[in-house]
C-alpha cells in the first residue's frame, strides 16, 4: 500500500509535471517548425510577390506619366510659340477702331 501511494505521488507530483510540461514544449516545437513556419513563409512569400507586381506596375505608371507629362511640356510649347506669334502680329499692325 505504501508502494502505491509512492507511485501514486511520483505520477502525480512535480516530476510529472515536469515531463508533461517538457512533452507538451515538443509538442509546440514540432507545430511551430512543421505548420506555423511553413505557413508564414507561404505568407510572406505570396506578399512579396505582390509587393514585386506592385512595384512593376508602379514602373510602368511612371512611364507612362513621365510621357504624358512630356506631350503637355511639347504642345504648352507648340501653344505658347503660335500665341506669342499672334501677338506679336497683333502688336506690329494694330487696327484702328
């Protein structure tokens, strides 16, 4: 009976918390390597792919800006040429009212 209660005590106590809690720290150790880290690897994997189409899609934006931006200096400069060019007739033969 005493031997009982021994064992009893023993599975029960503090060395059997002790491997529990080192059972149950294997335990989160092989969820977080074998399912949380492939996880957010696959994660951050796909996000950098987007952060990858985004930046390539912000490239082209830019181009494509940069020659809209181009063609309105170009015809500001065509406009500004041929007003100036009015103008200028205007000034050198006024008509008289």
């Amino acid at each position: 009976m005493e031997a009982d209660l021994n064992l009893i005590s023993l599975l029960t106590g503090p060395a059997s918390s002790v491997v529990l809690l080192g059972g149950m720290a294997l335990g989160a150790a092989r969820f977080t390597t074998g399912t949380l880290v492939p996880a957010v690897s696959r994660w951050v994997d796909a996000h950098l792919k987007s952060v990858d189409a985004l930046i390539v899609e912000h490239r082209a934006d830019r181009e494509a800006w940069l020659q809209q931006i181009s063609e309105c200096r170009a015809q500001h400069k065509r406009m500004e040429d041929t007003l100036s060019g009015i103008h200028k007739i205007l000034i050198d033969k006024p008509t008289v009212h």
